[in-house]
C-alpha cells in the first residue's frame, strides 16, 4: 500500500492512513495493491476531466487496475474534503478516512448508483466498525 500526500494535511499521515487503509481492505474484502493520493481541488478536477469527462473538482475518485496484485487507485482531496468535515463538524482526518473507505468499496466493486442500496449499507456497516462519522452514500440519501 502506498500513501502519498502532496502536501501536509492536518491529523492526517502517510503511516496512519495506510493503517487505516488496510483496515478498510480487509473489511471490504478487497486483495491486491491500494495507492492513494491526497491531494487539492485542482488535481481531482484535472482527474475527473481526464477519466470521467467531468470538468470539475470532486472529492474522491477510484480507479481499478489491470495489473495483477494491483486493486487500483484512490485520488481524494483535501480541500473538498475539509469543507465536508467543517459541514458536517467532524474531523478532516475522519473525512480522509470516509472518502478512503468509499474508494475503497468501489475498487472491490461495489457500484452505489445501480445496487439497489447495496453498497450503502456495506458503507454503513463498515463506516460502523471502523468508528468514522455519516459516510458518502448515507449522505447522498439525507439530501
């Protein structure tokens, strides 16, 4: 597992997010290679453009590999996720780990806009037993 931060995020490290990474892995059931970037609004914007076709900032985005031994990859940022966590009144550690627990469950395949709410209560069962606040697709039902 492989953690890079592009820049220094408050309460968050490389060695605490790979910890909670592989936490998150195994809790997903997911093998193979996880990298994550953290990074700012600019680069996922990039990303999202590039990969998605959207021109625009988001907060997480999770790419599955074709290599072997590899899961993917997880691009989060910082900027995005610090405004949820001032919105939400929780920590941007807290959200680090909540956009890394989303990515993580769609490099294990789950696919929350077409499986029936499958992957929400995975998300919501995991979010649990790891001890993290509200996640991404309970947040998308409370809208």
């Amino acid at each position: 597992m492989a953690v890079t931060l592009r820049k220094p995020v408050a309460g968050v490290s490389k060695r605490g997010l790979a910890a909670f990474l592989a936490r998150a892995k195994k809790g997903a059931g997911l093998r193979g290679e996880v990298h994550v970037l953290v990074s700012g609004d600019a680069e996922l914007r990039r990303l999202n453009r590039e990969f998605r076709g959207s021109d625009k900032a988001t907060d997480v985005l999770s790419f599955p590999s074709i290599m072997d031994g590899e899961a993917g990859d997880i691009a989060i940022s910082a900027q995005t996720a610090a405004r949820y966590a001032r919105r939400l009144g929780h920590s941007l550690s807290d959200e680090i780990k909540v956009l890394t627990l989303h990515g993580v469950l769609h490099l294990a395949g789950h696919d929350h806009e077409n499986d029936a709410g499958y992957m929400a209560r995975t998300e919501k069962r995991l979010r649990r037993k790891l001890g993290l606040p509200v996640s991404l697709t309970e947040r998308a039902a409370l809208k």
